[in-house]
C-alpha cells in the first residue's frame, strides 16, 4: 500500500469518526430481527444453511448495504472472530424471535460441533425494511446462500473489513470502501 492511499484511508476513516467500528447508526432490534427472520424464512430449506452461514448473510447485507448506501441495514456491530463475522446482537435478537414463535433452532451433534439448522415458523413481517433494503439482502441471498458453512467463512476472511480487524474487535464498515473487485458491489465512478 503506498503512503498515499495509507493517508486515504486514515482520513477517510478519522473524518467519519468510524474507528474500530463505532457506527453513526443506532442498533435497531426490530429491524435486525426482521432481517434475521427474513434470511431464515428464505433460506431454511438450504441444507447448507446454519448459523455460520446464517451470520454472514446477515454482515454481508448490512455492509453491502453500507458500501452502496452509506448507512448500515440495522446499526448492529459485527465482531472479528475465527469464523469470519458474528453479529454481536444475535443471541438477543434470535431468543426473542423464538419466545415469539417465528423461527425455530434444532441443535445435532455433528463431530465434535453443533450444527444449528433454522426454520421459520411463520411469514416474515418486512414492514421495517425498505425495497432498496430488501434488494441488497435478496442479492447477498441469491450469490451467497449456496455456499457451505466453510466455504462462506473462507469467503468472508477475504474481505477488507474483516482482514484490518483486530480479533474480537469491531469491524470497521468504512473499509468497504477499500474492498478488491471481488467484494465490491457499487458502481464506482473512474
């Protein structure tokens, strides 16, 4: 990297106020919870679809969203950890989807882990989420819900925000800005 792009991104990142993830949007609970169900409902009968693969469409659609609109889907922070992104709010968010009976988790001791395979239990309510919205996230769904759970993982590692994070830190949503060509889903003028 030359100095010259370093001192882009530092200016970038500092004139935001977005370092080590800090997000100018508060988490929205409800929205977040509609995107999880959304996701679930959609992708339930993928038997590759678990929680892995689960956490990464949800990061994907927020920071997709982000690089596109500027503003992230739900607010919510995502952690680096070695799987690739975790939703920090996930656990909140998915007990009380389940105490409402919308979706559901059966847990089968697969190896040495547990798989956790999701079903929705009813139709998803979207009323928090806009068309532009719901196009990012059937997009992200569409290129990659296929993907296994180590596979997506692997995917994930190779994407800006993820590589510059610290372990167990924040990831920084101003990265995407930075992403290689692979990752980048705006049309960026020359």
């Amino acid at each position: 990297m030359s100095i010259n792009t370093y001192i882009l991104i530092k200016n970038k990142i500092s004139s935001v106020g977005r370092y080590l993830g800090e997000s100018n949007m508060e988490f929205n609970k409800e929205k977040m919870k509609q995107l999880i169900h959304y996701i679930v409902h959609k992708c339930f009968n993928n038997p590759d679809f678990g929680k892995t693969v689960l956490y990464k469409l949800l990061y994907f659609s927020d920071f997709n969203h982000y690089e596109i609109y500027e503003t992230l889907l739900t607010g919510e922070t995502y952690l680096k950890k070695p799987k690739g992104p975790v939703p920090s709010n996930f656990g909140l968010c998915y007990n009380e989807l389940e105490d409402e009976g919308k979706i559901n988790c059966n847990k089968v001791l697969v190896f040495n882990y547990y798989r956790h395979s999701y079903s929705s239990l009813k139709q998803p309510d979207i009323s928090l989420l806009t068309n532009e919205e719901l196009k990012v996230i059937d997009k992200v769904i569409k290129d990659l819900s296929h993907m296994n759970a180590s596979d997506i993982s692997d995917y994930s590692h190779g994407d800006r925000p993820w590589r510059v994070a610290k372990y167990l830190h924040p990831l920084n949503p101003e990265f995407v800005f930075y992403r290689s060509d692979k990752y980048s889903v705006r049309e960026y003028d020359e």
